[in-house]
C-alpha cells in the first residue's frame, strides 16, 4: 500500500522522502567541475561502508536527484546510493549555455565518478540520463560501471520523432493530477509528480534547454559497442519511448535484458515503485553475485 501523503503537505515533503532523520545534512555536498559546483546527494546508511557497490542515479530533461527520492530510500540501506542534480537543475549551478549530451552532461557523470573515487559502481539513467550513461558507457579512459540500467530511454532522443508521445504524456498527466486532486489523493507518486511538474512550468528554460541537448542525440550507430550487462526497464503505457522501442534498444546491445513495468507510463520508478524497485534489485543483486 502507497503511503499517503496530508493535504498541503506534498510539495514540503518531497524533498525528504528518502530520509528518516536529519542525517540528509550531511549527505547533500558539491563537487566543481569546469567551474561549476554541481549538487549531489550520497547516502549510505550501511553499517559497512568501506566495501560494496554503489548506484549512480541519472535524472533526465528537466528534472533533478529528487526523482530518485523512491530509489534512494529503498536502497541506500544495503547500497551506497548517490545522485546528482546536472548542472542547471536543482541545486546545482548553470554551466554551459547549450549543453551536449554526449559531451557535456556526461562529463559531469565523469568528474562525480573521479571526485568520489568510485570502483564497483552501476549507472542508472532515466530518459535523457540513459543517454547519458550510454555515453558514459562508450567513452574511453574512465572507471568502467559494473553494468547499466537504462530507465525508458533509447538510442535517438530527437525531439521531432518524439513529440507525439510527449503530447500524449502530457494530457495523461493533467487527467492524473486532476483526479488526484479531485480526491485529495496525495500519494507518495502524486507528489514527486507534481513536483517534478511544477518545477518544469516554473522553469521551461531549463526544459527547453534539455530537449536542445537531446535533439542531436543519437548513438544509434555505435551502442552495440558497450559491452557491459545492461537492464533496460520501461514504463508499460509510455507514450515517449514505448516498450517497442525499448525493445529496439535492447536488441542493440550485446548483453541486454529487458523487462515492463506495469501499471507505469514515462516514470516508472514513481508510478510504480514498488514494482521498479523489484526489479532494479533483481538485476544489481544478479550483477553483484557475478561479479
């Protein structure tokens, strides 16, 4: 059962969702990169933290570390869990006017994995940040993830062969809200929803500066070369990459698996949390065994 969230209360406690005291104080540094400071969060509430995997969550266009806030609290008991804001989002600093995806955002990913020295670490990406990991993935001299998971994304991220499924999205997020506004129905979902929402209405540059990013996205040519165990998950009803083109994106790789989550649309890791959460710990628990 989704925990329900009072009245009035959602927007203050989204940020708080993955923390269960005021330890969050301390886990919410900056690192700098081509004199940017970009915001992070890391926590680890292990009782052994000097060994073990880490997972390296990657949020997509317009959003920020706060999408994972399901994820970090679920597995930051067992895994070091760490996740960024890009720079431009959330609490981290603008960088460069037009960002690329290939170069510039994953770059960022590049100095985070060197400022915290990581080893045995998986990339998470979701939308624009699966691009991202890929691109991680390909670059040559830079810590090797132990795998990838690839959250609703895909191998072309052009807004021009995307923008039916973004409109299709977008209506089914305005019945979504309505409905769980109409019955003050303010789960855990709704909120990181709502938020994520509220902050792309409140900012459309920082929206419109992402889907510039990703309009010359396409490694189409060249993700058959990452050779790392790969996840890839995707919403059931996601109008923005289907699960046929999750399927596309699968059959590119060399070791891939794929799996739908049901009862979710472009977000799956907030629609369905529970049943994302399963998953991911499936694949990262079969990554850590096979190591």
């Amino acid at each position: 059962m989704e925990k329900k969230i009072p009245t009035g209360e959602h927007s203050r406690c989204a940020k708080n969702l993955y923390i269960d005291d005021r330890s969050w104080l301390r886990t919410m540094p900056f690192f700098e990169h081509n004199r940017t400071k970009i915001h992070y969060v890391d926590v680890d509430k292990r009782a052994d933290k000097l060994s073990g995997v880490s997972l390296v969550f990657v949020h997509g266009a317009g959003s920020s570390h706060l999408i994972w806030s399901l994820q970090i609290r679920e597995f930051s008991e067992t895994f070091r869990t760490i996740a960024l804001d890009l720079s431009g989002h959330g609490k981290s600093e603008n960088g460069v006017s037009e960002p690329s995806v290939e170069g510039d955002f994953t770059a960022e990913i590049v100095s985070l994995v060197k400022h915290l020295d990581l080893n045995d670490f998986i990339l998470v990406g979701h939308s624009m940040g699966g691009g991202i990991v890929m691109s991680y993935a390909l670059r040559a001299n830079v810590p090797k993830p132990m795998a990838l998971v690839l959250v609703d994304t895909s191998y072309e991220l052009q807004l021009s062969k995307l923008r039916t499924g973004l409109i299709k999205e977008t209506i089914d997020d305005r019945i979504y809200f309505f409905k769980h506004q109409v019955y003050e129905d303010y789960t855990e979902s709704y909120q990181l929803k709502k938020l994520e929402d509220d902050i792309r209405i409140s900012h459309p540059s920082i929206m419109a500066r992402d889907m510039a990013a990703c309009r010359d996205f396409s490694i189409a040519d060249r993700v058959g070369e990452i050779d790392l165990p790969t996840f890839i998950l995707v919403g059931e009803h996601d109008d923005i990459i289907t699960p046929a083109m999750a399927s596309q994106l699968e059959k590119k790789f060399q070791r891939a698996d794929i799996a739908v989550v049901r009862n979710a649309d472009h977000i799956p890791m907030v629609e369905n949390a529970e049943e994302f959460n399963r998953l991911l710990r499936e694949f990262v628990e079969w990554v850590v065994k096979n190591r």
